[in-house]
C-alpha cells in the first residue's frame, strides 16, 4: 500500500498516469499575415477638396473599363470598375430621384439628391458643415428654413428679370418662396460650379421669352437693361457699347458687308436684330467688363459659402471630369490611359498625378451612374411599347371578335 504524506494526499498520485497540458509543447501555428496588398488607402486634399480614394500600383498598366451591372431584386445597383470602386453614396447629380440621405455627411442632409450632388463634386463634411454654418447665420427663427429674399441677400443679389428663374435653373421649383438647407445647398453647389456656358445660356433663357432660340431687339435691350443692376452703373457705357456692336455684327452678317459706319445705328435697323446664344458667347468673349456684371452674379453665389478661390477650383475640376467622362463613352467606358510613373506619383499627395487619379475615380462614378440611368430609361421604353403592344391587341380582339365563338 502507498504511504500518504501529511497532506492526506496518496503517493501514487504524484506517479499518476494523467497527461498534462504541456506549456513548452510544439509551439503554436500563427496565421501567417498576407503580404501587404499594393492597394494604397489614402485620403487627399485638392483646392481645398479631400477625397478618399484606393491608388492601385500595378507593374504594368492595365486595362480600365466601366461595367454596369443591372439592378438586383432589393433594388440596389452594383458597379464593378476595374481600379475603382463606388460606394452608394457618390454618384452624378444628374439623378433626381428622391429618398432620404445615408449618413455620409451626417445629419446635415436629408435627401438623396443633395448628397448625390455634394458627392459628383468631392465635397466632404467639413464643407457642408461651412455651409450650414452661412446658412444658420441668416436662418435665426429656428424654422430650418430661410426665405428666397434672404438668400439674395446672403448672395448681395435681389430679384429682377436676371434672377427670376435662378431656383428653377438648379431644378427648384420656379415659384418657390422657401429654402430648406438641402434646397440652399442644392442652389449654392449647382450655381457656384456653371461654367461661362452655362451661365450664358441660362440669362439667354431668362430674356428669351418666347423661347424661340433667338433674341430680337427688344429682348436684347431687355437682356442689357438686365446687366445694369444696381452695384454695377460703372458698366453701363460698356454694356450698351456691347449692344450697339452685337447689332452692327447682326446687319453685317446679313449684307455680307461691313464698315466704321455700322456702329453708329439706327432704330430702324436695331428693331430687325436678331441675335442667337453663339452671337452671345462670342459677344462675352471681346466685351468682357460689359459682361462682368452676370459673372458677378456666380461669384456673390459663391461667396456667400465657402467662398470664390473653393468653388473656382471645384469648378475646373468638374470640367476635367466631363471631358474624361465623354472620352469614356467614345471609348467602351475605358479611362484614358495612365503611366506606370503617373500611378507611383499619385501615391505623394498633392500632387499632379494625384490629381489626375481623384479626377478619374469621380469620372469613373459619374460614367458608371449615367450608364445605369441609361439601361433605366431603356428598360422604361421597353415595357411601354410591350404595354402599348397589348393595348393594340386588345383593341383588335374588341374590333374584330373570333366567328367561330361568335356562332
């Protein structure tokens, strides 16, 4: 028998057949980390304009093209981008349709159009936060809201034939008398970032009332009137030398002859001018100063938020995004092509190539988005002939019954 110790504890115990967890066994298997991936996540800052973005380095340049897949059955759209990726949030402005804001910028937005426009620019929190800070200044009752007379104030603007349809321009409706903060971003983003074409054909719309694609005499007279606002009488002789040479330009194109006498016209001969949007851009082009009061229209837009230098920069930025969007659509939604050099120096912020790099992933979104509202208007198209192809069919089996089921 085995003695036991003091403890009240067998001997044998010690001698005991159990098996021990040993400490210093075969070591342990990590997982072994996976290489890092040559994805480089960066967030850059250009004009004043951050953008998260996935930088890709390959040893070679590889193809890129857009294909957009169809909706699913939950009603969301995947868009599989060779080098890029999209989240649901960025995608163009061109979309109207409604819906509630996800949290990409918090709380401050409540619908989708506005965060879908603040996204096909770039804009981050921090800018829409500057944004709803100048509208809190003039929005003072706590209504959340602010009336059109207090935007033209913000915008040291006030409403007159130049400014009448300005909401219904940025798709507001044309007689609306109160602004939202999506409204006032909406107004504020789409303003601030026209090109000198848009902004020309939109007072070419405003004066046009006929719409007849032509301005007569009396409408041109009415557009110059329209230049003279109230900060700007210094351009008034400008303004209306502008007038008298448009009109000289108007006859001459119509003899086919030109001479000193022209410009000093007559009424007669003014009463006949007809003058179209090309006559326009051409006229802003050799009388700038004449023209600078509807430039100064944008500009007080874009200082009353975040100011002239911010919206400049978003401004030229979204002109590179359009031309490379229609290089797109010429080319099977293939980006133009990229250097090996251009994507090692788009990993250095600031940068040109960055640049060029965060120009492309908002042409690549804006392409993508404007593909899936293309196949959504084809297949809108589609079930209205099937439905007007049934319709037909129903007419003809009312028009002309089967006889057999007639007997």
């Amino acid at each position: 028998m085995g003695s036991r110790d003091g403890d009240g504890t067998s001997s044998h115990a010690q001698g005991s057949p159990k098996k021990k967890k040993e400490k210093n066994g075969t070591p342990k298997t990590k997982k072994q980390k996976t290489p890092a991936s040559k994805l480089g996540h960066q967030v850059h800052e250009i004009g004043d304009v951050e953008l998260q973005t996935d930088v890709h380095v390959h040893s070679k340049p590889l193809p890129q093209k857009i294909q957009v897949k169809p909706k699913s059955i939950g009603g969301t759209s995947t868009i599989t981008v060779d080098n890029a990726t999209s989240d649901s949030g960025a995608a163009s402005a061109t979309d109207n349709t409604g819906g509630f804001a996800s949290v990409q910028y918090g709380t401050l937005l409540e619908t989708k159009r506005a965060e879908k426009l603040c996204s096909s620019f770039g804009l981050q929190k921090r800018h829409v936060v500057a944004m709803h800070r100048a509208f809190k200044r003039e929005e003072q009752l706590g209504t959340g809201e602010i009336t059109t007379g207090e935007f033209f104030k913000m915008s040291r603007e006030h409403p007159r034939q130049l400014t009448k349809g300005l909401f219904e321009a940025v798709g507001l409706a044309r007689d609306i008398k109160r602004l939202c903060f999506d409204d006032f971003v909406i107004s504020v983003a789409t303003i601030a970032t026209w090109s000198k074409g848009e902004l020309l054909h939109y007072a070419f719309k405003q004066f046009d009332v006929d719409e007849s694609g032509l301005m007569d005499s009396r409408e041109l007279r009415a557009f110059c009137e329209g230049l003279k606002n109230d900060s700007s009488f210094y351009f008034a002789k400008n303004v209306n030398t502008a007038r008298e040479k448009l009109v000289a330009r108007d006859r001459k194109n119509l003899n086919n002859q030109g001479s000193a006498k022209q410009l000093q016209i007559s009424n007669d001969i003014e009463d006949n001018t007809l003058v179209d949007l090309e006559d326009l851009v051409k006229g802003s082009t050799e009388f700038q100063v004449a023209f600078y009061p509807l430039m100064q229209l944008q500009q007080n837009v874009r200082a009353c938020a975040l100011g002239e230098q911010f919206w400049a920069g978003v401004t030229t930025r979204r002109q590179h995004v359009e031309a490379i969007v229609q290089y797109m659509g010429l080319h099977k939604g293939k980006l133009p092509p990229t250097s090996i050099t251009t994507r090692v120096m788009a990993l250095i912020p600031f940068s040109q190539a960055n640049t060029k790099v965060l120009v492309h992933k908002l042409a690549v979104l804006k392409y993508a988005e404007e593909q899936r509202l293309l196949q959504d208007q084809s297949k809108a198209r589609a079930k209205t002939k099937q439905a007007l192809r049934l319709t037909q069919c129903q007419e003809e089996n009312q028009t002309y019954p089967d006889f057999e089921s007639a007997k």
